[in-house]
C-alpha cells in the first residue's frame, strides 16, 4: 500500500512539473512583432496556458506602450483573460485603467472596439455584485 501512495505521489509531481514547465516561455524573443505577441498570447489562452498567455500580453504592453493601439489590445486581452480565470478584482483594475486610458485619449487615436469590449466586461463585474 505505501509502494503505491508513493508512485502516485511520484506521477502527480511529474505531471505538475509538466505541466507548470510547458507552456511558459522562458524568454520571449525581443524580435517579435506586437502581433506576432498577440498572436502567441492568443493560442496559448485558447490552450489554457493563462500564464503563458499573460506572459506575452505583458509583454506586447511593456515593448509597446507608445504604440496606443496596441497597448489597448493588449491590455483588454489582459483584462479578459482574468475575466476568463474568474479573477474579478484585478480584471476590473485593468479594465478600469483601459477605459480611463480611453477617456484621456485624443479622439480618433485609439481603436473604439476595446473600449467597448473592456466596459461591457466591467458592467459584467457591477452586475455579478449585485447578485
């Protein structure tokens, strides 16, 4: 009986090493492009490797913070991927920051589908609270 609590011990570390190693990058490659980023933001949300994902979406908005249309979109990409994970409060702090980032926008200089897409993701959060 403790050969097998043991080899199942051993099967479950090996698998959450797997698990936790496989889909976070290392290092991300400073030569990709924003969307290339998106991009492989994207596939690794679809796969369920949030922080893989959010690895990538930061990065798009660290490299690309001058470039307001693409920090938008990927700062909204963040911000639904903690909708997603069910992680309300830091989701609406990024939301939050979106919409104002929005409001102090010239406008015409940032694209308006995410700031559409981040506030119908708040009001989600305003109407989960009040349930």
């Amino acid at each position: 009986m403790k050969i097998k609590s043991l080899f199942i011990a051993a099967i479950a570390s090996i698998i959450s090493v797997f698990i936790s190693c496989s889909s976070v990058p290392v290092e991300i490659p400073e030569d990709m492009t924003a969307q290339e980023l998106i991009q492989k933001g994207q596939s690794e949300f679809e796969n369920g490797h949030y922080k893989a994902s959010l690895r990538y979406y930061n990065a798009v908005t660290e490299r690309f913070a001058d470039t307001p249309a693409v920090y938008a979109e990927a700062t909204y990409e963040i911000g639904h991927l903690f909708m997603k994970q069910k992680k309300y409060d830091e989701a609406e702090k990024v939301l939050q920051e979106l919409v104002d980032l929005y409001a102090a926008a010239q406008p015409g200089t940032m694209p308006g589908a995410y700031q559409k897409l981040a506030q119908l993701e708040l009001d989600k959060i305003k109407n989960k609270d009040k349930q």
